[in-house]
C-alpha cells in the first residue's frame, strides 16, 4: 500500500524522503514522487515505477530544500503512470495521500464547475483543489475546513510555498506516525521509514490534525481541540529492517524465526506449574473470566493463524471459536455479545477490513484484545487488551516470522485461557509449555533443511499447479503454504483438507499436479498415508513433510521432507518452515522478486 514520507529540518529533505521510501518499498508500490519548497515554489518530481526511475530523475535535475513530502503509490483509482503519482499539486499546495476518498466524484465535478482543471485520475487530486479553493489565511485554517469535506480514509501529509516553514499532517482511518528530531521532525506513514533518524514516535489518532514544524509540534482532535499526544519509544533496532547480509528480507525473517519466538514467549511461561502470564491482560481477568464465545478476525496470512488459534484453544481452554476474514464479517450480521471475546490478528496492526470488523464487534459489546506486531498500531489502539508478538518489522512482503510468531502467541494464550477456566491439568500443562520452549530450537533444525529444500524446489519450479494438503492442525499451515507459492513464485496452489480431497481434488490429480503432504506423526496420521495412496494411484507426484519417527513414508512418497519429532500442536511450527523455504526457493529460482511479489502490499489499509 502507499507510503508517506514527510521532513522538515535543517538537512537536505529529498535525500531523507528517498531513503525512507526505499525503506517502504515493502508495503508494495507502483509509482513515486516527492515535492520540496524552493524559492517560495512547489516544485515536484514524479515517476511510474521503481523508485530508481525516480532517484535516476532526481539526479538529472536535484531539488534541494528543507522540508519535503514524499510517497509510494499503490494504484487504487487511476493506473501506475508519472501523471497520477502523487504529491498531486494545485498551485502553491502539494500533498501526499494515502487511502481513498469516497466522496472524490462529487468534489471533482465541484471543483471542475469553479475551473479547477484535473490532470490526474486519482481521488487525491480533488484534495488538492479543495484545499486551494477554500484557502484561507493559512494552512491550518485550511487543511481544517477541508478535511470537513473529506468522506472516507486518509492520511494526509500537505506543504505550501506560501509557509515554508510547516508541513500540516491529517488521519482519518489510515496510519501516520510522527517521528520527533532535534531541530527536525519527520512524518510517515510506518515507523522503519524514519527509524535511521529518531526512536521518538507519536502515533496521530483519528481525526488528527498536526501542525509539524522543525522545532514545534501542535496536534488537534476531531473537534478542533488541542491536545498532546505521548511520545512513544520504538526500540526496533534499524540493522533488524536491513537485509543484514542474507539475499532478501524474506529468506532473513525466515532464519530470525527461533530469535522471534524466543523474544514473543520471553517471560511469559512457568515450566514449574505448566503456567502462562500475560501480564497485559492482568486488567481484563474478570471479563474473560466470563466469556463464553471466541471469534477471531483476521485477513490472509494472520486469518490462517487464526484457523490455527481455533484448534489451539477449543483443544486448551474448550471454549467454541468461529474464524472469520475480516472482510466477510464486516458486512454480514456477525452475533456480538458482552460475552463474546473478539481477537482480531494482524501483523501491522493496520488491515483495514480488521480494524473495520474490531469496531464493529466493539460497538456490540465484545472484549477485544488484539494480537499484532506493531506497537501504536490503530488495531491496537481500538483493542482492550494486545499481546504483542515480538517478531521485529517484518519487511517481505509474503508474511513468516509474523505469523509463526502469532501461532506462538495463540497457542499462550490457549493455556492461558484454559488456566482461567481450569481446563487442562498441571501436568497437561507442562507438557504443553516444555513443547513450546523447544520450538525455537525445532525451528533452527528445520533451517538446517533449507539447501535440501532448495534442490527439492528445484524440480517443482516448473509446475504449473500445486495441492497442498494437512489435517488437524496442520490443515492451516496448508493453506498457508499454498498461499506463499502463490503470492512469491505465482504457481497456482490450493489448500485443503486432506480428508477432503475425494470430494473435489482429486479429479485434478495426474502427473502435472504434485501435491505436497504435510504427514506430520499425529493420531490420525494413516488416513494421510491412504490420501497419499490414492494421488499414486492417479499418477500424481507427492512430497511428503514428514516426521523422522514415520521414515517408512520415503517408500510411498516420493519426495519427502524429514522433521524432528513433536506433539501435533507444535509440529505446525516445523511444516511452515518447510512451506515458506520451498516457496521462497521456487521463487528465487524463478528469477522472480520474492520481497515486492507484484500486485500485493504489505499493508492493505484500504478496502
Ligand atoms: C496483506 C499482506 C499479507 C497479510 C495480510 C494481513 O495481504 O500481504 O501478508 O497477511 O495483508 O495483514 P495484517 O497486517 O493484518 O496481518
């Protein structure tokens, strides 16, 4: 999705609005641009594509300046072209846009019947127009009557060359952060853009409008009142956003995942007693005492989580749990309750659909408590209660240490529900957790796999299609795995059940359609091995991801993929490894872009 860069200071804004739009690139993008003041003038430079095309620009003809705005942009309304890249401008304002305004129709044939002429498609152009129609002594006074007529979602970052010295900041349901400097001060809208410069954060509430000059800061609120927001410490290290020698930010969070799991269960566990603290919900003890129902919400990669987190707790704590995408559940009539539990997941803590469906489930008296990655996130902010996963900023676009992370983070507070609910005994419970500290070093046993992984991937590449199958638990991770081959290397996968596969699947099965197993040792571990039966039978190709103890799988399957050992509910944690290294090398051989998959974004914070 888009990024916004904003600087205002004493060094040279352009070379502080480039780097921290490469740092964005991640979140996915289609086109960029920056605008500067120069001698009491807007002056921009704008291109389809890559950044490169836009620093290649900026080297024939520098701008140089002090305060600045920058922007990727992911088309919404308007194709990828040089004329609808933002910073769009009318006149003395330039502005930069992120979400989409609903009401942009009815502004433009406003704006065009007072004589505006529009050179772009986008909805952001007719802010810029309103804003010059209604100016109004200065900027501020401005941006506040303007964003009156706004209907929709935005984050707003606007200069004027008729006030050099102030750059004016607006949210409405789309994320921008303040990054606070000595003499300077930065906007964004995600915190690794600006994390080089400052640690110091202030995350803009809804309805914010903030007046950001180098050394002043003045924030209102929806009313127009002013109000001080907290300054937050982020202590992301910047070497945990670079690539730190590996190829690609995914193949790195990938390998960071023991050091991930390892910082989100830190401190939260008692071998002992087989106990879980969560201390951030030390609050809500007495509501969750009385809840009766669970429903978790959540998009793609964390919505898989979620399946999983379903299995984990009806397993730990007996409590019913519905799984839902976020963007089903906010227009249907979901059943909401004051003893309804709503967990939405979310790695940025930005979805728009999640955040969405959170409000609604709010507004009808469920307790929420989030689980995401990114603190002063808006998901998490609308929540009762978070607990944070610790994975660090997660750069690739295809989710991994995020989400192994949020199945960490599910299967405590599994035990942690069931504690409150007495269900599971101590010695249960010790079990689980003694499995749960072995998972950072089962992971690092799986990293071992990673060139055999890479030669398997090597023989698939060419495929066309892919099954991947699982049951229980591992049924997720299935979908899971299908989902990265498709998001990085573009193979068509599909997911499913393996008990499934006779009612539909099968009639896909020949030689052209491998299918990949996760076998993992389980209580009904026979039944995968008849599913694997019947794909030979109808000439499919199988790689199983099997567990060491079942080596006999190697005579049936042919390929497989030996694990170590666990309980089923950890077993999850060694199939996706597996699953996100032979998408990534399936990609990476393919020649393909596996950080900046095309058409996706890291952060959908539009519907
Ligand atoms: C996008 C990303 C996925 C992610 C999903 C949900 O589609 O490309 O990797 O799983 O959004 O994002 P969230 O930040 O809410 O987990």
């Amino acid at each position: 999705m888009c990024g916004i860069v904003g600087y205002i200071g004493e060094k040279n804004a352009v070379d502080i609005l480039i780097d921290g739009l490469t740092k964005l690139e991640y979140r996915g993008y289609d086109s960029a641009g920056v605008a500067v003041v120069v001698d009491n003038n807007i002056k921009t430079e704008r291109s389809a594509g890559k950044l490169i095309n836009l620093k290649n620009k900026l080297e024939q003809s520098p701008l140089i300046s002090n305060i600045g705005i920058g922007h990727t942009r992911w088309a919404t309304h308007g194709k990828p072209s040089d004329e609808n890249a933002h910073p769009h401008c009318s006149d003395h304002i330039a502005l930069v846009h992120n979400g989409i305004i609903e009401n942009y129709l009815e502004l433009r044939d406003e704006l065009i019947n007072k004589g505006y002429k529009f050179l772009s498609e986008t909805d952001t152009e007719a802010i810029a127009h309103l804003l010059h129609s209604l100016w109004e002594d200065n900027l501020e006074k401005t941006v506040r009557k303007a964003v009156q007529r706004l209907k929709g979602a935005y984050a707003l970052a606007i200069i004027s060359s008729r006030e050099e010295g102030k750059i004016l900041l607006a949210r409405k349901e789309a994320p921008l952060v303040i990054g606070v400097g000595k003499n300077e001060n930065f906007a964004a809208s995600d915190i690794p853009a600006i994390l080089h410069h400052t640690r110091e954060f202030i995350f803009l509430e809804d309805g914010d409008i903030a007046i950001m000059e180098k050394d002043r800061l003045e924030i209102y609120d929806l009313n127009f009142n002013k109000v001080s927001r907290s300054v937050k410490t982020i202590n992301w290290n910047p070497v945990m956003a670079e690539k730190a020698g590996y190829k690609h930010f995914m193949q790195k969070e990938i390998y960071e995942q023991p050091r991930a799991i390892t910082d989100t269960i830190r401190g939260k566990y008692s071998l002992e007693d087989g106990k879980i603290y969560l201390s951030e919900l030390e609050e809500m003890k007495g509501d969750l005492l009385s809840i009766e129902r669970i429903q978790i919400v959540a998009c793609g990669t964390s919505w898989h989580a979620g399946l999983v987190g379903k299995f984990l707790i009806e397993k730990f704590a007996k409590i019913p749990v519905e799984v839902d995408i976020a963007s089903e559940y906010r227009y249907r009539e979901p059943i909401v309750d004051e003893k309804l539990l709503f967990i939405p997941i979310s790695q940025s803590g930005e979805t728009a659909d999640t955040l969405a469906a959170l409000k609604l489930a709010k507004s009808k008296g469920a307790k929420i408590i989030s689980i995401c990655n990114v603190i002063g996130s808006s998901i998490t902010r609308e929540s009762h209660g978070t607990i944070y996963t610790h994975a660090g900023p997660e750069i690739g676009v295809a989710s991994t240490k995020a989400f192994t992370t949020q199945l960490a983070t599910l299967y405590m507070l599994a035990i942690y529900l069931s504690q409150l609910k007495d269900r599971l005994t101590k010695e249960e419970r010790i079990k689980y957790v003694k499995a749960l500290i072995k998972v950072p070093e089962e992971i690092s046993s799986v990293l071992d796999l990673d060139h055999d992984i890479e030669m398997l991937a090597k023989n698939f590449k060419n495929y066309k299609n892919f099954l991947y199958l699982g049951r229980n638990i591992n049924y997720p991770v299935a979908l899971e795995g299908a989902l990265k081959l498709k998001e990085i290397s573009y193979i068509h996968a599909e997911g499913y059940p393996a008990g499934e596969m006779k009612h539909g699947p099968i009639a896909l099965i020949d030689k052209n359609m491998p299918v990949l197993f996760l076998a993992i040792n389980s209580p009904i571990y026979e039944k995968t091995l008849s599913n694997i039966e019947e794909v030979k039978a109808r000439d499919g190709v199988v790689i199983a991801v099997a567990s060491k103890s079942n080596n006999g799988i190697s005579k049936k399957a042919d390929y497989t993929i030996f694990v170590n050992d666990t309980i089923e509910e950890t077993s999850i944690f060694l199939t996706t490894v597996v699953t996100q290294f032979f998408a990534y090398h399936c990609a990476t051989l393919l020649g393909l872009d596996v950080d900046q998959p095309r058409n996706l974004a890291k952060s959908v914070t539009v519907e």
